[in-house]
C-alpha cells in the first residue's frame, strides 16, 4: 500500500484537493439544483487527465503564482 506524505501542503497535493472539492460540489449542485451542474464533474475530470499526461493544469499555474511549492522540482 502506497502512503503520500501529510506532513506538508505541496502543489500536486492541492490541487487534488481542489479536484475533490470541485468533484463533490458538482455533484451536490447536480442532484439538488440542477443536473447541468454534472459537467464541472466531467470538466475537473478532463482536467485531471490532462493534468496526469502532459503535465498542463491552470490550477496548478495559479497556486504556484500564489507561491506553492512543489513536492518535486524540476
């Protein structure tokens, strides 16, 4: 069993948060408002993916503007 580290905040680690956050929202939205809602869940997924493959994610741009640190630098 693979165990991340939870000593520190790191950039890749927020920004799976932010996903999971953005995920549980669209789906709350999707089942009591609306259920157009369900496409933030398909859009944090895209992004996910793409994310994961070639390493492009606006949130992760933007939190390392904020001043995040990355696990691992380049």
């Amino acid at each position: 069993m693979f165990l991340a580290s939870t000593k520190t905040w790191y950039l890749e680690r927020l920004v799976f948060l932010i996903a999971g956050v953005f995920s549980l929202v669209g789906v709350t939205l999707g089942t009591y408002v609306s259920s157009w809602w369900f496409l933030l869940n398909l859009l944090v997924g895209i992004n996910l993916v793409v994310f994961s493959t070639i390493g492009f994610c606006p949130m992760a741009i933007l939190l390392n503007k904020l001043g995040v640190e990355p696990k691992v630098k380049d």
